[in-house]
C-alpha cells in the first residue's frame, strides 16, 4: 500500500513538472505560432473511446492555466486555456464554426483533418467581429471555416485582466461533451492568498512548488461524462466543480477552504462598521430623520417609517445624480441591480430604528442583523465566497417581524429577495452592553405562490384576414414585478418621487438657450425609455407568438411602493397563426395561447436531482372570445382539465357566456423546492399544461 501511494505521488509530481509554465512563456509560444501546454501529452491523443463513439463530439482535452501576479506594482491575473475536441457530426460543426470570446489576448487554432493534414489559423485570419456582450468587456466572434465530421480542432488563447478581489470563481468539470482529460492549474505570485475547494465529487486540488518557489495547485480529471440539460435545475448542487480564488494581501482575506460563521460574522462586521461619510451617508440620514420625524411626531407604526425610509433611500441613492448629468449613471449600482454600497443603506436604516426607538419608548423595536447565503448556493457547507452571501436586517415590533435589504431601482421593502427565500441564514443579536452577540441560525422565510402572479385577461376579436386581435389587461404581483422593470419610465419616476420628498429641482440654466437643451434632452431620454419599453413588450410577445403589429400601450399602476401592490397594464396587438379556416369552419387554436409548454423527452421521466424553482408562482388568464356571427363552438369539454397535487396544478375550462367563449387557466408552483421523490407529481402538471397548449376549438359554421 504504501508502494502504490509513492507511484501515485511520483506520477503526480512528474505530471505537473513535464508541464510547468508561466505567463512571459505562453506569451511567447502562442506569439510564434505555437499552441500553450504542446508539451502535455494529452494534447497528442487523437483516438477516442468506443463508448464516446455516438456522441456529436469528444473532448479530448482541456487545459487552463490561471496566475496571480504583479506587473509594475500593480497586481492582475493571466488566465490560459486550451482545448482539443474531436467533431463526429454536423450538429458539433454548428456549435464549434464560431467561437465567442471575451478579452482576448492572443489566439491560435489548428484543424486536424482524417488524414493527418494541418491547417492553422492566427486570429486576424479567422476575420474576429466585435458584438457587445452584457459583461466589462465586448465579444469576440471568430468564423472557423471548412469543418467536416471526424476533424480534430485545437485551440488556445489566453486573458489578461485586472485584479480584482473577492470575485465569485467557479470552474466546472462537466460539459454539454464528454471529456477525456482536463487539468486546471492555479499559480499563485507573492502575496496572494488562495481560497479553493472542491465540490459534488470533483477532484481536490494538489500542490506543488514551481521552479521560481510559486505556490501552484493542480487538478487533475478524466473520463467525464456528458452533463445533461435539466430542467429546474442547480448545477451549483449536484455539477462536480471548483471554487478558486484569491486575494491579495491588502484586500479582505477570504476564508482558506470553507466560510465559517465566525468568517461570515466577521466581515460583516467589518464592512457594515466602516465610515459613509464620503459617500454623502450623513447628509441623506440626516435629510431622511428631517423629513419624517417631522411628518411623525407622535406615536405610530415603527414599520410605516422604516417604510418610508426605505423608499427615500432608494430615490437619493437611485436619482439624485439625474439632475447633475442629464442621465442616469447608477454610479451607485452593481450589475446584479442591487446598491453598490449596500452597507451604508443598511447603516442607514439600522440609525432610523435606533433613533425611532429614542423618540418613542413606547413603540420599541429589536434590531437584528441577517447575513444569507443565496440559495443557488446551497447552505453554509457549501459557501466559500463572501459575495455568495446577502446581508440585511430585521426588525421585530410587538409579534411581528419585517426583514429589509438592500434594493434595486423598483424594489419593495416588505420583499425578502427570492434569492434568499427558504434560505440558511445567520441571525445576529447585538447586546445592550455591547458584549459578543448571539448568534444563531435561522431559515428565512418563503413567499406563497399567489404572492407571486400574474394574471392576464384577454379580450379577443377574429379579424377578416384571420389576424387576432389581443385587448389585454395585465397585473403582475410579487417577484414577478422585477421581469417587467423596463416599463417604468425613470425620468418621470425622478420628478414624481422628487416632490413627493420636496428634493425635485426644474431645469435650471443661465441662459434661455441652455435651458431650453437641457429641457430637450430630459423630453429625449423620457422618448427613449418610451421606445425601449415598447420594444421590450414586443420582445416578450415575440418569444411565443407571430405578432402582426403593436398598437398601444398604457401603465395603469407601478406597484413600486407596496408588494402586495401590482404593476397593472393594459395593451392592444395582433398576432397570427391562431386562427385558421378548415372549409367553411375556423379553427381556434386556444391552447397556443398560454405559450409553449414543456414536452418532456422518455428520458426526462426519471429524475435523479431535487427540483429547483425561483420561486413558488402562479399564473392565471382569462380568455374572452367574441364568437363571429353565424358560429357556434364544438368541442369545450375537452378543455376541462384538473390537476392539482402538493407540488403544483394546472387547472382550465371552457364555458359559453353571453355569446362569448370564456377560457380560464390556471397553472400553480406551490415552492421553491421540491425533493426528486416528488418529480412525478410536478411531471403530470407539466403534461396537462402541455396538453392544454395542443387544445384547438372548432367554430363550426351555422347552416
């Protein structure tokens, strides 16, 4: 046994010694025309597995090759990576003929054609095309050209970018092939601290010496499986992966292999007591206690100010700079949409509860801190990273309890982010005497599904060229409200919420010319987020239907100021390819009208991981069709259907009323979560649903 463990250590050793690289060396080898790692060995393999043979491609390997270090005192990583793969039919040819890359430094590319010829490509032969991309940087499109079955292509590139601490890295070991061999490699300079570990069966890291004394970890894989498509799935759960970071040495240290409660504590209370006052926090604390312990001057509510606290904060943060620039920067905002500096906003509103309590001893409220870990994350066991965490705060006034965190542009504050519904979470007591807090664990709570819906009602008229036409009345609660953001038109919202704080300020110009473009540019950008939110509805109706046109379209209410509170609508269009004429009969295909529906495949009926939802959801319509003339409807029975279990339902009928056809639906997600052992339950709700999607009515013509 201890033979076997020294081959193994040996082999270990002399795997990664026969590869060593740094960062000047790739460089220099990808600039002469030379793919990174030639010297690796799983780069000369070129059969692959019988097993492996009815697949659309293999992946015979895939190196990377990631180094923190400093370059002129300032510190960034470089990031390697290789790829062989070997195409077996036209629909690999179809993914692989464009690549998409971001940043990219340096490229190569070799295709391997069955009878042993090469053809290279640098990058400007391979004709790049810039596209924008939702990221920091813009994508880069490479056209590879002339790919065939059984060719190999070979490809390397390598990224170079600034540091940035505490970032969120994870290094999956599956992919949409299967894969032969990989090897991840992490090379860490002079102060830089690594935080890694691996997850769901993935291999542990190894660690080796280089030859200039650098700290280099290693992995090693092969022989993986394809990772199969899910649905309501968590690849973060059940995908063998690898966390890796690092920080450098002036940064917050990340834990080194696992974030405890002790680490979770700990920063937070680092940042949550660091000073505001360059970010104005002073100043829109003290606007905020101004304005509302003035408004308030007797007992309430506590949760009505917090309320309306909330609501301050989140027009200072999210508006004051509209009037300086002419535009909104959210210089104060993520990409995630979340505040950038969300522990001043939770500071903030922690000093408006501890003053509230000063000014009114009879309205008391206990003041907890929360720290989350985002559900897509698993538990505490799993975390590692501080940004897999969300932080806030809760409130508990008499028997009642409300948490706040921290908001994006039209959040509400009695809505815990879904992100964190049902989530692990640590709830922190500070006492009175400012000796160690209590810390204990909690589960946060999660919201119902007719919290969360949106309800649709549809007014429908058979045009002559046999278009419908859709009168529409929409109301969407809960989370659902965030997928419609984009019909809020901001620079409206910054005057009306302006007064209402008494913080709008008109134009102001020297001269009547400056005025006048400054006025122009405010109607400008009030057109723009116009248009964008028409074309945003046209988008979402072109996702399930052939739209003939969109007419009009009219916001009835925000639902920004309450949850419970919907975002209400109402717009006219027409679409195609409902309605069709079987003889002298019209054909109504209803069922299209909830939009496509999952068909599962044989294999989908098996589930081997748990289920996954957002968040627990309803959806319901209401179909009216003004039957034409002359008609009568055959048929309705069919569009009875009733299914409903612990996990979801799908329910519907048809009905006659008034000369109109009247369809309701209704389709349910009870949670967030549900065990594999229940997939079957779910698997009859989304076979009705798919079932209704093929329901047709037939308006059989009156002889």
């Amino acid at each position: 046994m201890k033979k076997l463990l020294l081959i193994v250590l040996f082999c270990a050793f002399n795997i990664l010694g026969f590869s060593q690289f740094d960062t000047e060396k790739i460089i220099r080898i990808t600039s002469n025309d030379s793919l990174m790692f030639e010297d690796d060995s799983i780069f000369q393999v070129s059969e692959i597995p019988d097993k492996w043979k009815n697949e659309s491609a293999v992946i015979i390997a895939i190196e990377s090759y990631t180094e923190r270090k400093i370059r002129k005192t300032y510190p960034y990583y470089f990031y390697g990576y290789r790829e062989r793969v070997k195409l077996l039919d036209n629909a690999a040819i179809l993914d692989y003929s464009e690549l998409e890359l971001v940043n990219v430094s340096g490229f190569l590319l070799k295709v391997i054609k069955p009878d042993g010829s090469v053809k290279k490509y640098n990058y400007s032969e391979l004709k790049p095309s810039i596209a924008p991309s939702e990221g920091e940087y813009p994508l880069t499109k490479l056209a590879i050209p002339n790919l065939e079955p059984n060719d190999i292509i070979d490809f390397c590139y390598y990224q170079e970018f600034p540091y940035e601490g505490n970032r969120k890295n994870y290094f999956f070991l599956v992919h949409e092939y299967p894969i032969m061999h990989q090897k991840l490699v992490f090379t860490m300079g002079a102060l830089f601290y690594p935080s890694f570990n691996s997850y769901n069966g993935a291999p542990k890291m190894m660690l080796e010496e280089d030859s200039k004394k650098r700290k280099v970890y290693v992995l090693f894989d092969k022989e993986r499986d394809k990772h199969t498509d899910l649905y309501f799935d968590n690849i973060y759960s059940n995908t063998p992966m690898v966390k890796f970071n690092s920080t450098y040495y002036d940064d917050y240290r990340l834990p080194s292999s696992k974030l405890s409660q002790q680490d979770a504590y700990d920063y937070f209370n680092f940042r949550f007591n660091r000073k505001y006052d360059e970010l104005s926090g002073i100043n829109i604390l003290n606007s905020a206690q101004r304005y509302f312990f003035n408004k308030y001057k007797t007992d309430f509510n506590p949760y009505t100010l917090l309320d309306e606290c909330y609501y301050f904060f989140r027009y200072k943060f999210f508006f004051e700079d509209y009037n300086k620039s002419g535009k909104y920067t959210y210089i104060w905002q993520l990409s995630d949409g979340k505040v950038a500096y969300d522990f001043d906003f939770l500071e903030l509103m922690r000093k408006i509860g501890t003053t509230q309590n000063s000014k009114n001893k009879n309205n008391l409220l206990s003041i907890n801190s929360i720290v989350a870990i985002q559900r897509l994350y698993g538990g505490f066991d799993d975390a590692l990273f501080y940004k897999e965490l969300l932080y806030g705060l809760e409130f508990k006034y008499k028997d009642s309890i409300k948490y706040y965190f921290p908001f994006s542009r039209h959040s509400t504050a009695d809505c815990i982010p879904y992100i964190i519904e049902g989530s692990d979470a640590y709830r922190i007591k500070y006492a009175e005497d400012k000796s160690a807090p209590e810390i204990e664990q909690i589960k946060l709570p999660i919201s119902k599904y007719n919290d969360n819906q949106i309800n649709s009602e549809l007014f429908l008229e058979i045009n002559s060229d046999n278009t419908l036409l859709i009168k529409r009345n929409v109301k969407v609660k809960g989370h659902f409200k965030e997928d419609y953001e984009n019909l809020i038109i901001e620079p409206e919202l910054d005057k009306i919420e302006g007064e209402t704080y008494g913080m709008y300020k008109e134009p102001y110009a020297h001269t009547k010319n400056e005025l006048n473009e400054k006025k122009r540019k405010i109607k400008a950008s009030i057109d723009e987020f116009k248009k964008k939110r028409i074309d945003f509805m046209k988008f979402l109706i072109e996702e399930d239907f052939q739209m003939v046109s969109y007419d009009t379209l009219e916001i009835l209410k925000d639902g920004r100021f309450k949850n419970p509170d919907a975002l209400e609508f109402r717009d006219v269009f027409a679409i195609k390819d409902i309605i069709k004429t079987v003889g002298s009969n019209i054909l109504f295909e209803v069922g299209k009208l909830i939009g496509p529906q999952i068909q599962l495949k044989e294999s989908e009926y098996q589930r081997t991981y748990d289920v996954f939802f957002d968040y627990p959801n309803s959806y319901n319509y209401t179909f009216v069709l003004n039957i034409p003339n002359g008609y009568t409807p055959e048929g309705l029975d069919q569009l009875n259907l009733n299914v409903d279990n612990e996990t979801s339902s799908f329910i519907s009928k048809g009905k006659i009323e008034d000369n109109k056809l009247v369809v309701e639906v209704s389709c349910i997600l009870k949670n967030n979560y549900e065990s594999k052992e229940k997939w079957p339950q779910i698997v009859k709700t989304i076979e009705a649903a798919f079932d209704f999607s093929q329901k047709t009515v037939l308006l059989k013509k009156i002889q």
